[in-house]
C-alpha cells in the first residue's frame, strides 16, 4: 500500500480545452461514466441514472447553499483588496481569507462595495483572518458580494452563475458555502421527480464546503497532508433512513464527495456505526479507508493530485480511477465543476 501513497501517484494528464468552464444549457444534459464494483466503465448519460438504481435506494445529497462570499474593496490608502469569507462566527465576525499587496496587520481597516462597508481586521486564525464587519456580513454579500466560483474557471463570476452554480434543492436558510457541492448540479426537477417515480429516496446532510477544497496537497507523502476543517450536520431523519436501506438490503448513494464525507465523519464518530452528528470535520479519505455508510457515489471528475481524487481511489481503486479518468481524457468528457460525472460503486 505504501508505494501507493505518493501524491505523483495520483498524477494524469488533462487537455485545457476538457475544463468544463460554464454549465451546458439544462442541468441534467451531462455525461455519466460509470465505473461497476469490477472496476469496469461505461459510457452513458446522466439522466440514465434513473436505471442505474434501484428501487429502495437512497440518495444523500448535501443542501448547502453557496454565499457569495466574494468581496472587492479598498484599503485606507486605497489599494485594492479582495476579501473571501470562508466561515461566519456571528453576524458581523467571520474567518476570511484576505488577498492584499501587503499582508493587513490588526487594525487594519478596509472598506467594501460602493458605500465602504468597513470591515477591520481583528487577528489572525491559522491560515485565516478574523474580521469583524460594520454591517450584518449576509447583508454585505447580498449587496456586493460575487460567487465565488472555481480558480479553474479562470474567469470572474457572470448571469449564468448566480443559478447555475446553486443546486436546485438548496436550504435557503443554510447560506454558507464558498463551493458548490457539484455532483448535485446535474439534478434538475424534472430527474428528481423521476427518482422519486421509480421509489429512489433521497435525504439531506449539511455540509458547508471550505476555500480549502481547491488547495494542492504539498506534500509528497499524502499521509502528512492535513485537511481544512468544514462544518458538517447528519440528522437523525437521515441516519434513520440509512439505517432502514442498509436493512432492506438496499445502497445508499452519496451524492458528491461532501455528502460522503459528512456521512463517513458522522459514523467514525460513533466508531464506525452511523449516528447523528454535528461537528468540524477534518477528515481525509485515501486508498486504504474502509467505507462505513457510503456504498456508491456519484461525482465529477477532479483535478490531478487532488485529495477528491484520493477519496474516490479509496472507494473504487487507484488503477480503476485512473483507467477510468485516461478513458475520459481520450473520450473528451467534460472535466471538474461544471462537468461531466461519474458513478462509482464501491470494488469488490
């Protein structure tokens, strides 16, 4: 197993011109590769996923909805600044990441939007800068702030996003994410309701995705990396439902690296058995990891050397994946966020 645990063994080539940089028109028009529990692939479509489940399963898909956590302004001096709120604390305090041409000291006073909502640097947390606004920050955002869509897009948030880059099943009231949880994406209304015809359950955890999921892990041995810390929730209505699929003898499908954390952090808190749980998770899944809750996942493609990789080598394996992936290179499948997808069943 240790010959596997080199971040360059997670390495493969991806075209430019495969980086799905905006949304097809209709959510549910993308491309699905699936990869079976032999660890072979097949070509299909997304909306075919209605025949690759069955009756009795469950789908856990994460209803975060994304902030537009975007902010630019002004120093003191009148130098540009960008401010990213990564976590609120209250209603004006909130860990941010802070882009400056010199690093803001405590004190420091910066000034958003067209009316200079200031905001003052309090400290520092970590990696992160404690600010405190002079406004309501939910209020700040609405106002002036932009989604904070992918580096990889390599473009600035536009229309289309402010829908696009939402799922369809967002609560309204858990406004926190700095990310979209994407594998949801391809869901519209209309496949939902399909699911549901066909006697596919689906349920709800809450997990508000961190800036850190676009971090590269920098260390060679993967082992060392550390994880950002995300907040999670799995209520009790959805471990009882687990619960009962995993009875009947049904899978429970976790849609979206996110949900599979928040459902495996849930259960490695209670030993290995699911529970309900609320928490900061930092939790890391690489080949090797034995799945408590989590049987099949459906997820997009991600980027080479990414700890989303790492997770979905640890559910199928390392070889399946990347034959998989060289697979979707070869056959122009659309890559990251707002790309193609992929259903992987857990390897026997």
């Amino acid at each position: 197993m240790s010959r596997i645990m080199q971040l360059s063994d997670f390495n493969f080539d991806l075209p430019d011109e495969l980086i799905a940089r905006y949304p097809l028109e209709s959510r549910s028009a993308s491309r699905l590769l699936h990869l079976d529990a032999q660890g072979q692939y097949h070509d299909r479509m997304f909306t075919e996923i209605v025949d690759l489940l069955n009756e009795g399963d469950l789908l856990v898909l994460n209803d975060t909805k994304v902030m537009k956590a975007r902010l630019k302004g002004k120093r003191v001096s009148g130098g540009a600044v960008e401010v990213l709120v990564e976590r609120m604390l209250d209603q004006t305090i909130a860990h941010c990441h802070i882009k400056a041409s010199n690093t803001p000291k405590a004190g420091a006073e910066l000034f958003m939007g067209e009316d200079g909502v200031k905001v003052v640097v309090q400290g520092r947390h970590e990696n992160l800068f404690v600010v405190e606004f002079s406004q309501p920050i939910l209020s700040v955002l609405d106002r002036y702030g932009q989604l904070p869509i992918p580096p990889y897009f390599n473009r600035e948030a536009e229309a289309i996003d402010t829908e696009r880059y939402q799922t369809v099943f967002h609560d309204p009231e858990k406004i926190a994410s700095v990310a979209a949880p994407t594998a949801s994406l391809h869901f519209d209304e209309t496949l939902l309701e399909q699911l549901a015809q066909k006697g596919i359950q689906k349920t709800f955890v809450t997990l508000h995705v961190g800036a850190g999921t676009f971090m590269p892990v920098r260390t060679d041995d993967i082992k060392n990396h550390i994880m950002h810390s995300e907040w999670c929730d799995v209520p009790e209505a959805t471990v009882e439902l687990i619960r009962q699929t995993k009875a009947r003898g049904n899978k429970v499908i976790a849609v979206g690296t996110t949900a599979t954390r928040a459902l495996e952090s849930a259960a490695q808190a209670h030993q290995g058995q699911i529970a309900a749980w609320t928490g900061d998770t930092q939790i890391f899944i690489y080949p090797g990891y034995q799945f408590c809750v989590v049987d099949r996942l459906i997820t997009n493609f991600h980027l080479p050397e990414s700890t989303l990789l790492m997770l979905v080598s640890a559910l199928s394996n390392r070889d399946n994946i990347l034959k998989a992936y060289a697979h979707a290179v070869e056959s122009k499948y659309r890559f990251f966020s707002y790309g193609d997808a992929m259903l992987i069943d857990q390897a026997q």
